[in-house]
C-alpha cells in the first residue's frame, strides 16, 4: 500500500503562482511513476504532470512552459510548481503513484487538493 498525502492548494490571482506537494508513505520503493492529474466537476479526471524514477518527465500541452514537476527522493514528496496560473487551471488536482509488486500494477490517489484562480 502507499499512501499519498496533498497539500498546497489554495486561492491564486491570474497571472500567480502555487506550488502542491504530495508526500507519499508506506511501499514507496515500490513507486516507478507519480503524478499530477486535475478534475473538474463532471468532467474527466487529466494528466497536468508526470515524473518517472529516472526524472523523465511528461507535461500536458496546456500547461508547458507554466508547471514544473520535481521530485525529493529524500523526503518522499513530489511537487507541482504552478507559474502563470490562468482561471482554466482552476480545478481539483490529485496526486498519483504507480507501484510494482511482482507483477501486479497498483494505482494509488491522493485525496486532492482545489486550485482557485480567480481575480
């Protein structure tokens, strides 16, 4: 089991910045990928942001250039660092590991955190 914790969230002016944190715990040597998705109500759940145990990472179109994903092995904890934020980010982002255990695949989710961008 691993389990994810968000923070970071808030309220932003056009034009700022936020930065989220996700601390992961428990079978964290088993974690190869984590990520950032967001979800609006009723729709989708979207990739924003992933980051792979070698630090490759992979952003949506809508936000390159704006986010950067990063990852503290040390402390167990990625972050999304939010630049330029525009009122269409506004939305519930989540935080997401995927694990290995033999050959069994594991999805793990944070419990989300709102973004507001708003004037």
């Amino acid at each position: 089991q691993v389990q994810l914790v968000e923070s970071g969230g808030g309220l932003a002016q056009p034009g700022g910045s936020l930065r989220l944190s996700c601390a992961a715990s428990g079978r964290i040597f088993s974690i190869y990928v984590m990520g950032w998705y967001r979800q609006a109500l009723g729709k989708e759940r979207e990739l924003v942001a992933t980051i792979t145990n070698g630090n490759s990472t992979n952003y949506a179109d809508s936000v390159k250039g704006r986010f950067a994903i990063s990852r503290d092995y040390a402390k167990n904890t990625v972050y999304l660092q939010m630049n330029s934020l525009k009122p269409e980010d506004t939305d519930v982002y989540y935080c997401k590991a995927n694990s290995i255990s033999g050959v069994k695949f594991y999805d793990y989710w944070g419990q989300g955190t709102q973004v507001t961008v708003s004037s």
